[in-house]
C-alpha cells in the first residue's frame, strides 16, 4: 500500500493552489463522492474522475478554481473566452 496507489488505480493527477484552496477543494469534492488521494500536501484525483472533477469545481467556482485554466479548455469544461469573462467576473 501507497498514498497515492489503491485498488482501481493510480491517484496521478494532484489538485492545485494554496494549502486553503486546496483543502476547499479537498472538501467539495468529497462531499459530492469522488475519492481524494493524497501525494504529500497535494490532493490527488484517479484520471478517471479528473474531467467531472473539474467541471464541478468550475461550475461552482470553487476557491483556486482559476488554476485549471488549460486543463478546462483542454478537457472541453469551457472556451478561453469563457474562462476570461469567468476570471474577470473575480477582480
């Protein structure tokens, strides 16, 4: 057994921000069900659940929700103009 090894596979993908955000983040998607590895301080995510992770930390813009920028477009969850106006709506 590892921290980040279990049963149906790896935890690869680590949650990002600072240790708050990444504990809000932690937190919110535990409550909705998805399994939360850990890899040192980081929260880390099964590659399977990364894409419906995500969009629900976008969709609820939960706090460090801007440091996925690229993996958002990249996975479809939203368009770069999206994201902009998403970003400035913060400022």
């Amino acid at each position: 057994y590892t921290p980040t090894t279990f049963h149906d596979g790896p935890f690869s993908f680590s949650l990002s921000g600072d240790l708050c955000q990444m504990s809000s983040q932690k937190d919110f998607l535990q409550q909705r069900g998805f399994e939360v590895g850990q890899s040192d301080v980081y929260p880390t995510l099964k590659e399977k659940d990364v894409k419906a992770a995500l969009q629900s930390i976008w969709t609820y813009r939960v706090e460090g929700w801007w440091h996925y920028e690229k993996k958002y477009i990249e996975l479809g969850i939203c368009t770069q103009e999206q994201y902009d106006k998403a970003l400035e709506r913060t400022k």
